[in-house]
C-alpha cells in the first residue's frame, strides 16, 4: 500500500521525512536516483535501478539486463546545527552508520537545512573507515535547485504527476522553513553600533554561538535596524585582549585584528587581560556591504499595546529581505 501523500505524523522530522518518500514513491525511481546525485554531488556513487543491453557473461550474452540491488538510508534534521556539536544528531548517525556494514551497495543520506555542509561530514569520526565513504550530506535547498533543474528542462518529457508531486514537494519545503537562507545576523547593538564606526569591527563574549552560513552583520539600535549592513570579513574567536597579545597580532601579520585590540583596550571599554570574539567587518565604504534605501523602524508590540525589542541579543534573517525595500521589522 502507498504511503499517504501528506504525511498525518506530527513530529517535523518524521512529517517531512515521510511527505518527501511519499512523492519519491510516486514517480520515477530513476529520477530519484538523479535527484539525489545532483542534491549530495555523489554522482555515480548513488547507485539505483540499471538498465543495459547485450550483457557478456562468459559465453552467455543476454539480451537485455534490467537490475536493482541497493540501500538507501535517510536521517532528516529540520534544525540547522543539529550536527554541530558531539550530541545525539552525531550519536544517531554514528549508530546509523552501521548498517552499511551489512550491505556494500548500502548509503546513508543526511538531510538537514544547513546552508553548508557541517564540518563534521569531513571528519565523521567514530564511523567505520568501511562506511565514510557512503555517508552523504545534502540539504533541503540543494534538493529543491536539483528539482527545480528538472522541472525547468524544456528538452525532457516530465508528466503531469510528476511535475505536479515535485512543485508540492518544493512548496512544502517552503512551508516548513527548511529552505530560507538567513544568512544575516541582526545583532541588538546599542554600543555596538557607534563602536562599528570607529573600530569596522564588532566584539563580543568569547566562543558566542552562531549559525552557519551567515555573510552580514546588521545593527539593531534606537529601535531601527541601521541602513549600513557590512559584510563579515573574518571572525576570530576568544582573541586575548592585552598589549602583549596586540605585539604578537602584529607579528604575525594581523595587523588589522592588532588594532582593534589596541583601541579598545585604548577606550577602556574592555577589559585587559580578558578574551573577547571579534567579527572584522567591512566598510561602509566597502562593495560588499549592503546599504539601505532606509532603517528598518521596529514596529513590534506586545499585547498590551507596549512596543517590544524586534532583537534581544541577536536573531537572523536573509539579505535578500533586507534590500527588498522593507520599511518594518514586520515585513522581515
């Protein structure tokens, strides 16, 4: 029996993992097998259903072979960072992992809605050397680009079902947010800003959590988020704030990072001896920063009509919506 086309679980990782096998189950095997080398950049390692003519075996030449020996494991994440650290995404997969040992033609796929690949994948430690090779990694917007290649081809024959079950699929992945691609951190900034335009920087505790993928920092202050967003240039973590750090910086050719030590250390407004993070940012001047046709005036409240912070230490949203001409946080 099919599976149901709209999954009825009602955890994210089992309904969207189940959505997705019910449109895989209901259209070409081999297109699968396409879609899936494309998402991963496996190529011919996802191997699937083969077709071939005038087969030689020995003295025996058939006709026609039409073949299918393979294993195709799924584990899906609909959070970024779920592989990040040594926890249970890592401990699930490792376990996982395992299976390959049974069967040669076997793979184990890792779907999550990182923007990049975690670094783990290039590591994959505690996974049998024999398996590795057949762990592959693939997010939810590589999916979707493979899919939308397909559906966009006018040289191929797609059929109605088909093309009808992939559109939904993408426009599922939509509803659920596993395709946006925040790839701006907003920070709550209300020394941070002033501080950016003397120093092109912006600093903060040591080893402070962010996502993956971010290429902007944007200012949140004076309830607006600020016009000039610059690019994150470089991010050094837990830099030592002491003069004798900032001679050794010097040293070793970050001068750049030196000076921003220096100054603030300089102002009084960090602590010597203490260790901070430090985002080098671009200029205002610079090609990479975005500039706004304008702020983007906060207009968040509470239930009893108080306005509220849009960002209370940072949260994140895309380029693409800060210059989209938004004049409201709302509109984010």
């Amino acid at each position: 029996m099919a599976n149901p086309l709209f999954s009825s679980y009602s955890g994210g990782e089992n309904r969207v993992t189940s959505s997705m096998v019910a449109v895989f189950e209901r259209i070409d095997l081999s297109l699968v097998q396409e879609l899936l080398r494309a998402a991963t950049g496996a190529d011919n390692t996802i191997s699937g259903v083969t077709f071939a003519n005038q087969i030689v075996k020995g003295e025996s030449v058939p006709d026609a072979r039409i073949s299918a020996h393979f294993d195709w494991w799924f584990e899906t994440k609909t959070v970024r960072g779920a592989y990040a650290n040594d926890g249970h995404g890592r401990k699930q997969l490792r376990q996982h992992s395992k299976l390959l040992l049974e069967d040669a033609s076997s793979l184990l796929l890792a779907l999550t809605p990182d923007p990049v690949m975690p670094g783990w994948f290039n590591e994959l430690d505690d996974v049998d050397s024999a398996a590795k090779g057949r762990v592959h990694w693939l997010n939810f917007a590589g999916l979707a680009d493979a899919i939308s290649t397909v559906l966009s081809d006018d040289t191929r024959l797609v059929g109605e079902q088909t093309r009808f079950l992939l559109t939904e699929l993408v426009a599922f992945f939509e509803s659920e947010g596993l395709l946006a691609h925040d790839d701006v951190v907003v920070i709550a900034a209300k020394s941070a800003w002033p501080e950016f335009a003397k120093i092109t920087a912006y600093v903060c505790q040591p080893n402070r959590s962010f996502r993956s993928g971010l290429t902007h920092m944007a200012f949140y202050a004076d309830g607006q988020i600020k016009p000039v967003v610059p690019a994150i240039e470089r991010h050094f973590r837990a830099v030592n704030f002491s003069d004798q750090n900032v001679q050794s910086l010097r040293a070793a050719g970050e001068s750049r990072l030196a000076g921003v030590v220096e100054a603030l250390l300089l102002d009084g407004s960090r602590t010597p001896g203490a260790h901070y993070d430090v985002f080098l940012l671009s200029s205002k001047e610079s090609s990479a920063t975005l500039i706004l046709e304008s702020p983007i005036e906060n207009d968040s409240f509470a239930p009893s009509g108080k306005r509220t912070a849009w960002v209370q230490g940072q949260r994140y949203t895309s380029a693409s919506r800060l210059t989209s001409g938004a004049e409201f946080t709302s509109e984010l």
